[in-house]
C-alpha cells in the first residue's frame, strides 16, 4: 500500500478508468450550398469558424463538396456553441480601428 492511500480507497489506473469505454464517432455537422442546392455532412476539419467583434464579422465557412464552392454564412452564438464544442478551428477577428 503507498503511502498516500487509505484505508477502503482504491487506487485508479488510466487503463481502469478507461476500462469499456468505446470509440467516440467523429462529430459532424449538416451543411447545404446556397449555389448548388445541395445538403451534404461535413467534418469539423472542413469547417472554418471566424468570431469577430459583432453578428456581422461572425460567420463560418467552408468549401461545398458537390460544386466547389466557397461559402460563407453567419453565426449566431448557439452556432458559435456547437462549432467550437465539435472541434472546428477557430479565427479570433480583431479590430484594427
């Protein structure tokens, strides 16, 4: 028994405290091309999210897979929420006025 342990406490390992834990499915995120039409799934890695000071320098973006092109559409803050918690990678827009 070490030093540190107590009476009736057991000591965790990293394999037992991820003991039976599953693979985590890829996070993906619904999409559609305002140019195309078309309604597609999309990685976080194909995703661009810029946060800038206001609603109108705060959008995400992203390449549409059917006909090639660039999007770019606003982001509220529930989209904010789920983009970054999906693991999108972030652009923090600073001012420069």
């Amino acid at each position: 028994m070490s030093e540190s342990a107590r009476p009736g406490v057991r000591e965790m390992t990293v394999a037992s405290a991820f003991a039976g834990m599953r693979s985590v499915s890829p996070v993906v995120f619904r999409a559609g091309c305002p140019d195309c039409r078309g309604r597609f799934e999309l990685a976080a890695s194909a995703l661009r999210l810029a946060i800038g000071a206001t609603r109108r320098t705060t959008f995400y973006s992203f390449t549409c897979p059917g006909c090639g092109a660039a999007v770019r559409k606003p982001a509220g803050e529930r989209i904010v929420e789920l983009l970054t918690g999906g693991g999108v990678r972030t652009l923090r827009l600073h001012s420069t006025v």
